[in-house]
C-alpha cells in the first residue's frame, strides 16, 4: 500500500535551541535514508525553502503507517502529517482505464 503524505516540521514545541534541531533532524536524516534503503520509502523529499519533507511509504497495512509515523521516527514529536493519502501507481490505473475496469468475479 502506497502512502502519500505532505509533512511539516515544527520544531518551536519543544526545541530548546537550532543545534537540537539540526541534532534532532540529523538523526531523522539516518532514519529516512535507511527506511529508503529496506524499501520503506518509495520516494523522499524536502521542500526547498521550507521545514517541510514530502514522502511516499510502502506499508502493508495503516497500522504499520502508525507504527512507523508514532514509534519509528526520531522527530515525531515535532512533526504534523498534513495530509496522508492513499496511492496507486498511474501505470496501474491506466491499465484498469484500458481495461474499462473489468473485474472477473468467481
């Protein structure tokens, strides 16, 4: 299941200064670098100008979503998913639509 989400970092609820922000996001760099690597990020990145990062997860279930967003990532505290949507590759779609979306049912 692809997982869309649009993230802002708000680093002003509990940072006491910039150097733990870069500390804090530094760590949060070596998680998301590794969760591309294991295949749990499909695409990463940070939007240019803003404290704000745009990421597709590769999840088998929501729980794992919350798992990974709640327990998994050094900045969740400082972190707001603005938007979590689900995706589908377009090639994917473009096949149901060549295909009228026929589904065989037994």
């Amino acid at each position: 299941m692809l997982i869309f989400t649009d993230i802002k970092v708000d680093p002003e609820r509990e940072l006491s200064s910039l150097d733990q922000l870069w500390e804090v996001w530094e760590e949060e760099t070596k998680a998301a670098l590794g969760a591309l690597e294991a295949g749990k990020l499909v695409a990463l990145y940070k939007v240019s100008g803003q404290r704000r990062v745009l990421a597709v997860f590769d999840v088998e279930s929501t729980d794992e979503l919350d798992q990974i967003i709640m327990a998994g990532l050094p900045m969740a505290h400082y972190l707001e998913f603005e938007q979590v949507l689900p995706v589908r590759e377009y090639a994917a779609f473009a096949e149901d639509v060549r295909n009228r979306w026929n589904t065989t049912t037994s």
